[in-house]
C-alpha cells in the first residue's frame, strides 16, 4: 500500500487524496465520507473537502447511497492511469515548446556533485536518455545492469554505443571486455569501481564505487565531456591492441619502452 500512496503523490495527489482514493478503491462499492476517514485514516475534519477534490479532478463521482446520503465511487484504476498519463504526456509536450522560451542560458557550464550511488545512476540514466548521437561507458556489471534498459532505447533510437565492461555484461553496442588489465587488478589498484558514462561528448557522469560508498560528479562542460569520451575511447583501444598483438607483448613495451615507461611514471 505504502508504494500506491508513494506513486500517487508522484502523479499529483496530496498524501490526502492518495488515501481517499486507495480507501474507495479498496471498498469495492460506493461509501460515504465517514467510511472513508475510517478507512483511510485521513481526518474526520478534512475527509470531505479531500473527496471534493478528488471529485473535481474527476477520480471519484458522488453517488446517492440507499439512505439518499452522498456516498463516492472511485474512477476505475485502470482509467484513472490511462488519464493520468494523458494528462502527463499533454503536459511534457506543452513544456517542450514552453520551457526553452524562458530558460536563461547559463553562464558557465552545469557541473554538480553526487554524493551517492542512487544519485549518480539516476543522474547517469538521464545522459543515456538524452544521448542522441553517441554514448561511451566504461562500467562494472554492477552497475551496466541498472543501465542497461536505458542503453539498449538508446541504441534502438539509433545512437553509436561503446562500453568498455570490466566483467561479463548483456551485449549492447560495442562491447569491449576490459582484459588488459584483467578487471581484479584494476580493482586491485584503484580501490573502487570507476563509472564513466558520456552523452554526445557534451555531458557526463564520472565518479567511483566502493566499500559501501560512491561519489562522483556530472557535468555538462563539452570540454571535461571531450576528455571523458576519450579516456573510453583510448581504453577500448588498448583493449583491441592487447587482443591483437598479445598481452605478453604490451606487456614488454609498457616495460622497457622509454617513452611509456615516462608516462606511467616508472622512467
């Protein structure tokens, strides 16, 4: 029941009128105001005035009872939905026109913290649904199967998929399995799982999970998108070398070359 009241709210009604409409629901015959409070929980004082409400949004009807006192009926469940996401999708396609007309430009380019793990894979399922030309993740199997959903509308929509999976994910895209180095020692050598996920090379999330704990950052700075976008790309790369010439021969490079030996700070 708490998770009805929960998405009722979500889809406009008070705490209220989630109870009164959950109670007349659950009667499964018309009740009067008095029933309602009893059953609901919803005060004596403000039962009738939450009916009136939900009679004028058109998701309960009164009735005459047998005793011809006003009893109220609920909307069928399944037509108050089928309202509900009219009314929704009406309002988001009235706010697609409406909403660009008043937004200010920004003077700098968003960028905001993400303290948690729920924050950062909401915040990057928002860059998957709005990637339209390309997306690069680099991603554990922990969190690609919280994604997945979105990546896979994504790819359905036409956009260019790349994941580099440190561990067994569902195909989606281009998927590059991250072997070079093998996904334990990554671990291993950083202490957390790295997330990145890019949108068109114009926004990101990047952060890390660990031991219980995860932050991270988005931001909508093409430039730090650029870099992100990059750092998948070349990583894919490394990985398709590896599988080219052989791990055993990166691995004489990486450690006699002067050059590579400069850039990992071993020279």
């Amino acid at each position: 029941m708490h998770d009805v009241l929960e998405h009722l709210q979500r889809l406009g009604m008070s705490g209220y009128e989630a109870k009164a409409y959950a109670a007349l629901v659950a009667a499964g015959r018309p009740i009067n105001g008095y029933e309602v409070a009893k059953r609901s929980g919803v005060p004596r004082s403000t039962v009738y005035e939450t009916l009136g409400k939900l009679v004028a949004r058109g998701a309960a009807f009164e009735v005459r009872g047998a005793s011809d006192a006003t009893e109220y009926q609920p909307l069928p469940a399944e037509a108050l939905l089928d309202r509900l996401r009219r009314e929704f999708d009406g309002s988001v396609e009235a706010l697609r026109t409406a909403l660009p007309a008043v937004v200010a430009a920004p003077e700098a380019p968003l960028i905001h913290g993400l303290r948690d793990g729920a924050a950062m894979l909401a915040r990057a399922g928002d860059v998957v649904a709005g990637a339209r030309r390309s997306l690069f993740l680099s991603v554990w199997p922990e969190e690609m199967a919280r994604l997945h959903g979105g990546v896979r509308a994504a790819q359905d929509r036409g956009v260019d998929v790349s994941v580099v999976a440190f561990g067994e994910v569902e195909e989606v895209g281009h998927v590059y399995a991250h072997r070079y180095s093998a996904p334990k020692a990554v671990l291993d050598d950083l202490g957390y799982r790295l997330f990145v996920v890019v949108a068109d090379r114009r926004e990101a999330v990047v952060g890390g999970f660990g031991e219980g704990e995860a932050w991270g950052i988005y931001t909508g700075d093409p430039a730090v998108a650029l870099m992100a976008a990059e750092y998948v790309r070349q990583d894919a790369a490394l990985q398709i070398l590896a599988e080219r010439v052989g791990a055993a021969e990166l691995d004489r490079w990486f450690a006699h070359d002067p050059g590579l030996l400069r850039l990992l700070g071993r020279g």
